[in-house]
C-alpha cells in the first residue's frame, strides 16, 4: 500500500494545500500521515471566546482532527512546537523528529511547503528546510527500494481573492493534480477550520458557509527529489501536466 506524509507547521496548512489530494488518496487506498508542527496557538480564534494560548491550541488540535478525519488522514502526530517560533527552534532536533517518524513510516511521497513557504511565513520556510534534510538525512537508514519522492507544494491561487500578495515562487510547478471529484472533502475540512474563518474567507470566499464552487480542481506540486537525487525542477513548456503522486 502506497503511503503520503505531508509535514507542514500549522493546522490547516493540510486543508489549504493539499486537502483534495489527501482526500483522493484516501479514494484509491493510499495511506496519509500529517506531522504537524505547531497547534497553531497564536492564530485567531474567530467566533470563539478563547483567552489563552494554550486554549486555543487545544481547539485548533480539535478541528484538525476533524479536518483529518474529512480527508481521511490515517497518522496524526501532533509535534506542539511553538507557534511563530520555529526560526528560534533548534532545527537539528526538528529535523531530527522529521527524520525519525520518516524512517519509522516509510512513506513513498513526502510533501512539504517550497522554501518561499508560499506565503513568506517564518514557520512555512523553516519546515521546509527541516523537512527537506530530514528526507536527505533518513535515506542513510533506509534502503534504496524505500527512498521517499519529495514534493513541494504550491498554491498559485492562494491570493485570488486577497487585497494582499505573495512571494515570487520559489520554485517552478512541475506537475497537478487534478481534484475534481475532493473538492467536496477539501471545502468540507476548510469548514472544519471554524477558528481560522478570516483565513479560509480571504482565500475561499464561500467556503465557511458550504460554497465551495472557488475551490479549483487542481493542486500543484514541485518534485525535489526522487531515488535519493536532486531534482532540477523545469517549468513545462507546454503547460503544467497532470500527475499522481
């Protein structure tokens, strides 16, 4: 059986990024593991009187877990690093973590954020470095039959619908996927990100209150990585083509 591990710092980051993939996985009997980093304790809390950081954490591991179960995610590790703090962390030993649960899983895709994070965010590009070194780092334990793919993901569409932009990417889109048939699962796992409704609206209006017709039918990925070499992502030329991971 195929396995997926997507590794990214907040919850939530799962349902924007990649949501409609790990649904479809879930589809074709893929299993799917999220490490997430934080709980996301410095996030807004939106329609809920919450008065620590603590509290919200607590809440935001509740609707991930919801989300996870919308899409089907097998493996949830929750890492409970600060939020906003991981430039400060001791990346050694978060890659160390990576790494470990890496080797012991022994997933065939790993996915993370590109080094721009997609939207800048400190947190983003930090575990993209951990991530991408810990997969380096765990084929010295594994054999050469088990080396995982590693993925960047994208999100080129993540500020349609915000006053604001993003970094230049980081890296050119390699391949899609097309999720025509999750988008369901994807805007229903969005929805179950009830504290972070300012986030799901300025990138998804229309998701929080059941409109998912924003929501595309692709998600875009950048391969790093495959049989234990760099990759030298190439924009295609005549389009990005559709894949499976």
């Amino acid at each position: 059986m195929k396995k997926l591990m997507v590794v990214f710092p907040h919850p939530d980051d799962e349902s924007f990024a990649c949501g409609g993939t790990l649904a479809k996985c879930k589809a074709e009997g893929k299993e799917t593991c999220y490490l997430c980093i934080t709980s996301g304790c410095k996030g807004r809390s939106g329609p809920f009187e919450i008065d620590c950081r603590e509290k919200l954490a607590r809440h935001r591991e509740q609707e991930l877990t919801k989300a996870a179960e919308v899409l089907g995610i097998k493996r949830l590790d929750l890492f409970r690093y600060a939020d906003g703090s991981l430039q400060h962390a001791d990346l050694a030993e978060l890659t160390a973590k990576i790494r470990e649960a890496i080797v012991e899983w022994k997933p065939d895709v790993v996915i993370t954020f590109p080094p721009d994070g997609v939207t800048g965010h400190p947190d983003h590009i930090v575990t993209c470095k951990a991530t991408t070194l810990a997969v380096e780092q765990a084929e010295a334990q594994l054999a050469a039959n088990e080396y995982p793919d590693l993925y960047y993901v994208s999100i080129p569409h993540y500020y349609d619908h915000c006053p604001d932009s993003g970094p230049q990417p980081a890296v050119p889109i390699t391949g899609k996927v097309d999720i025509t048939d999750y988008r369901t699962q994807k805007g229903e796992a969005l929805r179950a990100h009830q504290s972070q409704v300012y986030s799901v609206n300025r990138a998804y209006p229309g998701v929080i209150d059941g409109d998912f017709t924003v929501i595309g039918c692709y998600e875009y990925y950048t391969l790093v990585r495959s049989a234990g070499k760099p990759i030298e992502p190439l924009r295609a030329p005549k389009g990005i083509p559709v894949m499976e991971l």
